[in-house]
C-alpha cells in the first residue's frame, strides 16, 4: 500500500502532492499550487508524469484539490490548473485529470455578501493578468494589490469549479472548517481519512465580527481606502488563521497538513478533536506551518506534536524557514530520531550558507537533514510502499 506525502519545488509557497491506496491503482490529492510559474515548471510536469504511468486510465484520479488559504503561494498554481482545464474544455479537448472535488474557502464564504462589496473597491487596484489565468499577477506581500490579487484569484477558482461541475467543500454544508461540537472527520475512496482541525467554527464567526466592526469604523470609500484597510485586516487575520488543517490518516499512518495557521490554532485543533493524548500528538509526517517560519511556532509546538518526519516548503524569501524553528525542533526533540525535508537547500537571502551553519552549530545525534535533488521536481516522505514512479 501507499501513503506518500511529495513536496513539490514551489519556490516560497506550497504545492504537495499526497499518494495513497493500492500501489497498481495509487489515488491523489494535490494541496496547494504555489506561487506564480510553479504550475508550469513543477506542479503541472508532476501530474504529466503520473499520466504517463496510466496509459490505461484515460484521465489522472485527483481525489480532492485542496486550496489551505487564499493566499498567492499557495492559491495560484491551483488557480492556474483550472485555468488550463477550463481551456481544454472550451476548444473541446479530452481534459487530462478527473478531479473529485475542491476543497476552497474562498473570501466569499468567509465575508458572505460583503466579499461582494469589497471585491468591487479592490477589482481596480490589482493590476493586469499574466496570461495563465485571470487573475492579477502577485504584489508584494500584505500590499492591498496583493491583497486584491488574492481575493480575485480565489473567487475566480471557484468560478472555474463551478464551470468545470467539480463538487466544491464535498463533505461541509458550505465553508471547510469544525463545528463548535463534534469531529469534523470525512472519509475519502479508498480508505484515506481527513479529519480537519481547523478552522474552527469560533474562529470564523471572530473574524466575520471583526471584519464588520472594520466595516462600521471605516466605512468604504475610494478603492485604495478599501483595499489599505484590507491588507491590514487579512495580514494577521483572514489568510492564516482561515487555513485549512487537515490530519491525513490511512492505514494506520499520519500526515499533519498546515498550511499556513498559527501554531496555537493547531494544537487546539488536535485538542478539540480528541488526538491529543496526555497532551502530545504523535504523527508520522508534520508539513510545518507557514514555510517553517518562527512566528506560526513555539517550542511547545513541537513538544505536543512529536513526528519522525519534519516538511518545510521553502526557498529562503521571507526569511523562511527560520533557524528559530529548526532550534525549537531541535530543543524539542533532544536525542529523539527524526528527519528534516527541505525543498530547497540553495535560494534567496543566503539560504545555503544559513542552513549550513546553523545544522554544522547545532548538531543533533540522531537527526538526518535530507533536501530535494536539485534537478528533481520535488521531495517524496514513503511511510509505506516506496512510490517508484
């Protein structure tokens, strides 16, 4: 059997791949697309390959596309494959992929009528398309055209789900998130369970008052006004703590899936929904939250979920992955067994030199640092039958 998390070269974001089931008739979920360019030069090339290895299955099985946040490093590679399907479709083209459903909280289900209202102040303010969706390419991050970006690309994926009859939230009456009683646990063909964490139910009636009380403060005016007061409120409030926190689990194994949320938000999570035990959740792969970086972590993060396999997604932009979280790992952990993936050894802002020093300081005995092959598109974690393909 397989249970196979691969992380894709995605640059600052995320963009992952999780195999599972029957290793002759393996299914897919694909979690996040990354920034601008990963789907063409990894995401999409990725999929290509798995087709190629089912000459007998006219279309690649993708179980679930799931979108964490909307958020450009993580939204627009997906955004960017749907783009492409709806293409094909359009000049009546076979599509490659079937896909099962979508699993997206776009701004709209999280503001409900009001996304409507703001989407209109912020339409002008992002900018032209690139050529591979719609949507406005990506500014610099919390900036309100970055902010406009993102909101149109999510509502714009939605908008080609819709067009392409993929189920959207399969499993929820509306948004991905737990209810304020009761597992939010769903099963998937094939044996897969995903039990999501977050986000919570609490949360997101927070962030809806919140957002209306900004509303009633400011008012909206010009379209720069909306779009200032925008960033400011999705920065700390709707993109992150809006991630979808999944616990994958088949065959007696477990993946810890992020996105970007806050540490905190995790652990309550796994508190709410009964998996942590005396206070510790022990799974097999831990995708660490927001590209590794120190302020979705503490060092209680990682003494209340123990893994043996650590996944950070990220290239050195933003400063991520930070040394301060692998110093929280290491400080957890002590002389425990465990091993680091990284994405990328070499990137932005020294990444190379960062990494080198700081694991050459701080040596742990039985830690293993193992990073993507530089030629290859991604990074695979087996917990079961090796994928050779």
């Amino acid at each position: 059997m397989l249970f196979t998390l691969e992380a894709l070269q995605a640059d600052k974001g995320d963009s992952l791949i999780l195999h599972y089931g029957d290793p002759a008739k393996p299914r897919f979920i694909v979690i996040d697309g990354g920034p601008k360019d990963v789907f063409r030069k990894s995401l999409e090339p990725r999929l290509a390959q798995l087709k190629r290895k089912r000459p007998d299955q006219p279309k690649l099985p993708l179980d679930m596309v799931m979108v964490s946040h909307i958020d450009d490093d993580h939204v627009r590679g997906v955004g960017d494959l749907f783009a492409k399907l709806v293409r094909l479709d359009d000049d009546h083209v076979s599509l490659p992929y079937q896909i099962g459903t979508l699993w997206h909280n776009s701004f709209d289900d999280i503001l409900g009528n009001r996304a409507e209202e703001l989407f209109s102040k912020l339409a002008p303010v992002g900018g032209a398309g690139d050529g591979e969706g719609t949507s406005p390419a990506p500014a610099p991050e919390s900036s309100p055209a970055a902010v406009a970006a993102s909101i149109a690309q999510g509502r714009e994926l939605r908008q080609f789900a819709r067009r392409l009859q993929v189920k959207i939230n399969d499993g929820f009456e509306g948004l991905v998130m737990v209810p304020k009683s009761g597992r939010a646990t769903v099963p998937r063909a094939g044996g897969l369970t995903l039990t999501v964490l977050a986000p919570r139910q609490e949360r997101m009636e927070k962030l809806f008052e919140e957002w209306e009380a900004q509303v009633k403060s400011h008012g909206w005016h010009e379209a720069e006004t909306a779009a200032a007061m925008a960033a400011a409120f999705v920065d700390r409030s709707i993109y992150n703590l809006s991630s979808i926190v999944a616990l994958a689990e088949f065959d007696s194994k477990r993946i810890l899936l992020t996105g970007d949320a806050r540490g905190d938000d995790i652990l309550a999570g796994l508190k709410s929904a009964g998996l942590a035990q005396n206070g510790v959740t022990r799974v097999d792969i831990f995708k660490l939250p927001h590209h590794g970086s120190c302020r979705n972590a503490a060092v209680e993060l990682f003494q209340q979920i123990v893994a043996d396999h650590y996944v950070i997604s990220a290239n050195g932009e933003n400063g991520n992955p930070d040394t301060e979280t692998l110093a929280m790992i290491a400080q957890a952990r002590g002389s425990d067994a465990y091993t680091i993936h990284m994405t990328n050894h070499e990137g932005a802002e020294g990444l190379k030199a960062k990494l080198d020093t700081f694991f050459a300081a701080h040596p742990a005995p039985n830690r293993k640092v193992v990073y993507r092959e530089a030629t290859a598109l991604g990074l695979k974690v087996d917990l079961l039958d090796p994928v050779d393909y």
